[in-house]
C-alpha cells in the first residue's frame, strides 16, 4: 500500500511516497506560497498524475480539529489557513482517502512509527522556528478534544516574559528555538550567521556559540522536565532543526536536564534526538492515513 505524505510548514511544503512500512520515495520540497489552498490542490494533483496512491495523509502547522481535519487556528505565518477544510477539500477534489494532522504530531507518530514501536508513550519536541510537540500513547497519535493536544510551545514557562504572537508573555516555543540561538549569536557576535556556519562553529567550539546553545537548552531542560512529571513517557525525542546541533547539543541538554531530575525517576537518558529527522512528518502523516487511525474510523 502507498500513500502521498505531505508536511506543510511556513517556509517549505515537503512531500513523498510512502509504504506501509514508513519508507519514503519521491520527496519533493517546494516553498509556501502565499495562497496556500491553490497550491496544495496543484501539488496534490500533481502528485496523484504521477504516482498510485491509496491513501492521502497532510501534516499542517496549526491547530487541526482531529475529526473533520479543519485547521480551526492557523501559525502567523502560514496566511488565510485558519477556518479551511483541508481534509474535506482534498478529498472531494481527489476522491482519495485523506487525514489531516498537526505537523507535531503526524511527526511524533513518524519517529514513534519507524524506531520505537515498542514504546508505550511518547512524546516529541520539536524545536525549530517555534516549539511543537506530539503524543503517541499505544501506537495512536493524542490529538486532543479541539486539537489542541501536546501544544507544549504555548506552555509558560517564564511567567510575564517575552510576548508571543499567541497573545500570552513568557511562552516556551519564545525562548526554545533555532531561531532564537541564531538570534542570541547575532547579538553577541554584531553579525548574523547562516545555518551550515552556526552549525559548524557549534560543533568546533565557538564560546558565543555554545552560550546561546546552553542557554535554550536550558529552557528546554524546564520543558522536557515538565513532559516527564506530567506523563511519565518512555522517553522524550527531540526534533527539529536543533538536531543538526547532534550529539554536542543533546550533552548540553542532559547536562541541563539533570539539574532538574535529582529527585524524579526518570533520567537524562531517556530523552534522546529524532532518528527519522525532517522526514518524521511526511511518514507519521502517509501511515496515519494507510492504517486508519483517523478518530471516525476508530
């Protein structure tokens, strides 16, 4: 069996083929355009003229009602999202099978999916541009009453700090992100710098670097931490573009972490970094669709 996987973010629309196993063929990137719904219908139909599919799964940023897949809250900055039918509209235009999740979550049944199937609960992090999250309890994604499930990003973890686009002050996903340690080397370096360099001077050392590193580590410590004593998961995986920080980043974190779980019984080592990396998504989204875990046909 196939299906079309299709991750759409505020920059880039990923797409591919994927079988029942999780694997992935036929990626495709393209970037968002302003007049999303347009382009996704072209995508889709693109997509469906050149390959076979049985199955049609979208992981979308955004708050997604688990059972019509209506993104019912949009992020700021995917426009005119917020209020479309996305499932209703794919499936009536294509007459193929479709789910709709968020993109959090479709990547923590990804990563859940494809390299710990034998874990009862977990829970992915995904630090990025902003802070998502995802639950997979018993091999089904939590999604929520409303879609809300696993918004960890909109946690207050610094209460009347940094104001977020959500309309609170002190939000995770404002001092959790790639985006932020770019900006703190920024500061700290009078000069921007690109992703590959960041990286690199990360990974060889560079004091500016690893101080803005340390620093959203430390705030994602808090995070994880809070994960831990309110579910109680098998582990804890962190996605996202921190991951190509690699195995620097993850020491950083558990160095952080462990100041937090003296007293509790799990420990740094059950959180670990995403083994399916930027693909999560587009396979949590593909199998969610093939195997019928929509909550109607459940």
């Amino acid at each position: 069996m196939l299906a079309l996987g299709i991750d759409i973010g505020g920059t880039m629309i990923k797409t591919a083929i994927v079988d029942s196993n999780g694997t992935l063929s036929e990626k495709r990137l393209f970037p968002t355009a302003i007049n999303l719904k347009d382009q996704l219908l072209e995508i889709v139909r693109e997509e469906l003229a050149a390959h076979k599919v049985e199955a049609i799964g979208i992981g979308t940023a955004g708050r997604v009602d688990p059972i019509t897949g209506n993104v019912n809250l949009s992020t700021s900055n995917l426009t005119n999202w917020t209020g479309v039918p996305v499932k209703t509209l794919i499936q009536e235009k294509t007459g193929v099978v479709t789910t709709v999740l968020n993109d959090s979550n479709a990547a923590a049944f990804g990563e859940w999916f494809c390299n710990y199937r034998r874990a009862e609960t977990l829970v992915m992090l995904t630090a990025g541009s902003g802070l998502g999250g995802g639950i997979v309890i018993n091999g089904s994604p939590l999604l929520g009453k409303r879609g809300e499930a696993a918004e960890f990003g909109h946690i207050i973890i610094h209460p009347g700090g940094k104001p977020c686009n959500c309309g609170k002050e002190g939000c995770a996903e404002q001092y959790v992100s790639m985006r932020l340690i770019h900006s703190l080397v920024a500061a700290a370096a009078g000069q921007e710098m690109d992703r590959a360099t960041l990286i690199e001077q990360y990974l060889n050392g560079n004091p500016v670097v690893e101080e803005a590193v340390s620093t959203v580590a430390g705030d994602l410590a808090i995070v994880v931490d809070s994960v831990f004593l309110s579910l109680d998961p098998d582990l804890v995986v962190v996605g996202g573009g921190v991951c190509e920080l690699g195995k620097r980043f993850l020491k950083s974190l558990r160095e952080e972490l462990s100041v937090l779980s003296g007293s509790s019984l799990y420990t740094e080592e059950n959180v670990v970094l995403s083994l399916s990396g930027n693909d999560a998504g587009i396979i949590g989204a593909a199998v969610y669709a093939m195997i019928g875990k929509a909550p109607e046909n459940e």
